[in-house]
C-alpha cells in the first residue's frame, strides 16, 4: 500500500463520517443525536472523541486508598521529572549537533510514521501500544489529582486518524488553589507513569529468556518468520516460515547478529567452491561445451548448474547437479583444501551474486543463487526457536512490548521538555516560579526564563524532527 493510498483512505473514511454526523444532526434526528448524547461520542474533522463522567467517582476513590503512600510516590516522581527537565531539554539539541559535525548516527529521539519508517503489518501492535500509553499517562494524573482532592470532571479518548489520544478534564479553580509541590505532584505524575511502565517493559523483555525458557529457546539458531514470496528464496525448494537456520556455508548461526554477520562475511569474500571426487564430475557432467568464456554450458532443458576448477591453468567447464554436488560437500577455496578431491567453483552471471548453502534444521539445505541484498531484504528472522509452538506469537508480544517501551519513554521524554500545551509547559512554570522565586524575585524576569525555555524546546523539536525526517530521506534514496 502507498503512502499517498493509505493517508488518502483515511482521509476519506473520516470525511464520510463527519459528512453523515452534520447531516443527521442539521436535519435534527433525534435518535442520533440521543445516541450521541448517552454515549458521549463527539466526531469532528479527522477526530472521534468520547468521554464520560462514569469514572470520576472511581478515580476519587483510588486516591483515597493508601493516601500517605500515593503522596510518597508522586512525590518521588515530582523529583525525578524536576531533575530532568534540563536533561530532556539538551537530548532535542543532540541530533542538531550530529548533524552539523557530520555524524551519522542514529537520532535519539526518531518520529515513528506509518509507510517511512513503520511497515503497515504492525499498524494494529503500533495503535494499540500507543492506546496503553497514553491511558496510563492520564490515568497518572488522575490518581494524583484525586489524591490532592482536585475534582475530575471527566475522562475522555480520542482517535485522530489512527493516533489514539487520552486526556483528563479536572477542576482548573481547584488546581490553582493548590500549592506549587501539589501543582507538580499532579503535573508530573503522567510523565511518572510513563517512565515506570517503561521500566516494567524493559524488565519483561530482559526477562523474556526466563520467562519463555519452557517453550522458546534462544541461541539453537534463528527461525524465519516471513519469506518474500516474489524473491529467490521464497520459490520451490526455499525457505520457509518456520524453517530453523543454523548455518550460511560454514558459518554457524546460533543468534540473530550470528545470521548477519554470516549473510554479510559471504558478501565480502570471494564464492567459495566444493571439494568434490573426479569420479562425481566425470560422472554427472552433461555439459555442451567445456571450454571457452560462456557460462551458459547446461542445455536449456536442464536444471544442473556450471561449475569451473579453481585451478585457473584448467578452463574446463562442466554442468553439474548442484544440490546433489554440494550437499555435504567440504566447502574449499583451492585443491590444497581438498584431500583426494578437487575444488569446483559454481559459475555465476555477476560478481555480485554468490551461490549459497543455508542449513535448516530437520530438513535439507536449501540452495540460493542471487545478490546477498536479495537475502537481507526478503528473510526476516527471530532470535527464538520452538518445537512445540509457532515463534510468529512470541515475536509479536517482544515487538509489542517493546513499542510500549519506545511509547512510554518517548511521551515522558515529550512531556517533560518545556512545550507549549504539554505537560512541561505546566511544569516548567512550577518550577520557576516556585522553586526559583528566591532567587528570581522579579515577576517578568521569570516569565521571561520560562518563555525562553518554552521557545527553546519548540525550536529544539522542530530541528530534531527535520533532521530524522531528512536523515531517514538520505538513507532511503
């Protein structure tokens, strides 16, 4: 699906429904705009909105359980997220630092859009992890604000396109009364949040291991989980999902980086050969023409491959089963690598292009000629092996956790940068005007503090935006 395709459909979809939603309610049907009404639905351009007042007395409750220790916790996260606004501040100038001395690394903080840098089959794990995100950062406020006794007055969610959005409405007469630490508390308590099922993601995906060890293994090979059906790989006699890789020729692959770096030593060395026995070759040899410069030596009809002597005084040419030929045959570089034997090297159209023996556990090898790009772009693989169940579940719960773990990180990060309408705005004014009063007495110095500190942190954004967006258009063209 293009971008242009995908953006377009949404666009549509949402168009229809705002369309039909001023229909309904110009021509004052009362049972849609009844249903709207109960529901507490609201659609506007691009955007569906629901809240409700059901969970209001729910959150004042769950402030009331265990008060002393709820202060104690968001006091503690009040603290840390103090500590790093500064911090978060200086993270946004590191990818315009970067950039300027030429270096390509890879941006700390990196917009995730569907169609760039998000394929479309992981749409469903990126909404809804980004929905778990978000809920738990307003629930965060929630719990402290009904801890501080500031009345909720609703909860809402949100869909705008396919981002899903959360937010609390609570007593803003309320929440001016309170002082700055109780202001902060409640301010800080999303981001709080955030950083907490962060950590909780990163300990499930170090645990993973242990937690699976039952029924997933790591480091027995690695086990593919999608094939390119239009490559070379995902013909007849290639590779399939679930198939186990343990080894590229000679390599051994136990791990997933085992699996690049093998894919990756093949396309810097020259294509190695097979020691194989003057009886096999003399044998099966069908070729039409043994010497000269062709490659093309095998009739048309055949299936069998050339192969040529790695001694180059002999220029002989032979047409030779390959899978028959290299099956368990010793791999070789020249005749000294072959004890009785001699060392045939597959011919091939390009330099480019190798001839490779993948080995697949409980299965014969499977035999790819092509460009070692063909190999990386059309195999995805996982690092955890199963005889027992399919790695396609497990592979997916390690993605979606870790889109949590980005999630989470990547809002409390957001968050705690002094932005205009986030939660750093709030409490980068909290901070200065309350902590700072002492040593900022006048009024407009401070205001003047936090309006560059806000500036900076638009400003910051906007760069770190522009230069992941436009390292990601360098990489790709």
């Amino acid at each position: 699906m293009s971008n242009l395709l995908f953006i377009g459909s949404i666009v549509i979809i949402f168009g229809i429904i705002y369309f039909l939603d001023l229909i309904f309610k110009s021509c004052m049907l009362f049972p849609y705009i009844k249903f709207l009404h109960d529901t507490g639905l609201v659609i506007k351009p691009l955007t569906i909105c629901w809240e409700t007042t059901q969970l209001n007395r729910p959150f004042m409750r769950c402030g009331s359980i265990k008060p002393v220790c709820l202060r104690r916790w968001f006091q503690v996260g009040a603290f840390i997220v103090s500590l790093s606004v500064i911090p978060a501040l200086c993270i946004l100038f590191v990818p315009v630092l970067q950039f300027l001395s030429y270096d390509d690394s890879t941006p700390i903080l990196m917009p995730i859009i569907p169609g760039l840098n998000l394929p479309y089959s992981q749409l469903l794990h990126y909404s809804l992890s980004l929905f778990i995100c978000v809920t738990f950062h307003e629930f965060g406020h929630a719990l402290a604000a009904s801890r501080e006794k500031v009345p909720i007055e609703g909860f809402g969610l949100a869909i705008f396109g396919i981002f899903p959005i959360a937010y609390v409405r609570m007593s803003v007469e309320h929440l001016r009364q309170m002082n700055v630490s109780q202001q902060l508390r409640i301010y800080a308590a999303g981001i709080w949040h955030n950083l907490v099922l962060a950590a909780v993601a990163l300990a499930l995906v170090s645990a993973s291991p242990f937690i699976l060890k039952p029924m997933y293994q790591q480091g027995n090979g690695v086990t593919v989980i999608d094939v390119k059906q239009d490559s070379g790989l995902g013909q007849k006699g290639g590779l399939m999902v679930n198939d186990v890789i343990i080894g590229v020729d000679e390599c051994l692959i136990r791990t997933e980086n085992d699996w690049k770096l093998c894919i990756n030593q093949e396309y810097a060395k020259l294509q190695s050969g097979f020691c194989v026995h003057e009886t096999f070759y003399k044998k099966e040899d069908i070729s039409i023409k043994k010497n000269g410069t062709s490659s093309n030596c095998c009739p048309e009809t055949s299936r069998n491959m050339c192969f040529s002597f790695s001694d180059p005084n002999l220029d002989e040419l032979m047409c030779l089963p390959a899978r028959k030929l290299a099956e368990d045959a010793k791999m070789c570089v020249d005749n000294q690598d072959c004890w009785q034997e001699l060392c045939l090297i597959p011919v091939l159209d390009s330099d480019s292009e190798r001839f490779l023996r993948i080995k697949v556990s409980s299965r014969k090898a499977v035999f790819y000629v092509g460009r070692i790009e063909e190999v990386f772009s059309s195999v995805a693989v996982s690092p955890w092996v199963s005889e027992y169940a399919a790695v396609y579940y497990v592979d997916m719960y390690e993605l979606f956790i870790g889109y949590i773990f980005s999630f989470s990180c990547g809002l409390a990060i957001l968050n705690t940068i002094p932005l205009f309408w986030l939660d750093g705005n709030y409490i980068i004014e909290c901070i200065v005007n309350g902590y700072l009063k002492s040593f900022i007495s006048r009024f407009s110095y401070r205001h003047m503090l936090v309006f560059a500190l806000k500036m900076a942190g638009c400003v910051g954004l906007l760069l770190c935006t522009l230069i992941a967006l436009l390292k990601f258009d360098i990489y790709n063209s």
